[in-house]
C-alpha cells in the first residue's frame, strides 16, 4: 500500500488546475520552489511523470490526465465534505 500523504494530491491538483506552479503556490501559501519539490516528491513515488514543462506553465502527461480525473474529484469530496461539517458546527454555535 502507498504512504502518499493527501496534500502532495491537493498540490497536484492545483497545479493542474492552474496549470502554473507560481499561480499554484499563491494559492496554497507555498513557494513555486517548493511546490516544484512536491511534485517531484509526488512523480517519485508514483514513478511516472506527471507534468511537462511548457514555456507558458506545464501541462499535464497522458498519465497525469489519467490521475487527476480520479484525485480531483475525491479533493472536491474532501472539500465539500469539511464545508459541510464546517456549516453545521457555525450553525450549532
């Protein structure tokens, strides 16, 4: 079984979706340096390439497509389930 922690996959995720390690450092509080490590981390543990560097950001290889449809929509079921608990605890208090 696979120890790949959870927030190598957010980073992953919003990289592709941003399709830019800077834009996706801002988003997460992060440097493009070490969301570039992340990813690397990431590429080493699944052993297979998950990003092309481009000239205007990177695009995803055909096995980073094939990930990030499966991760992307367990990350959102992450997100819409803490806003849920999150909602239900503001409205209790």
């Amino acid at each position: 079984m696979s120890n790949i922690n959870y927030n190598l996959y957010r980073i992953f995720c919003a990289v592709a979706n941003s399709k830019s390690y800077a834009e996706a450092g801002e988003k997460l509080g992060f440097t493009s340096a070490n969301i570039s490590t992340q990813i690397k981390n990431l590429e080493k543990q699944l052993d297979v390439k998950l990003f092309n560097r481009e000239n205007d950001g990177v695009k995803l290889t055909e096995e980073g497509k094939q990930l990030f449809e499966i991760v992307n929509k367990s990350i959102s079921s992450f997100d819409f389930a803490e806003k849920v608990i999150k909602e239900k605890n503001d409205l209790a208090n």
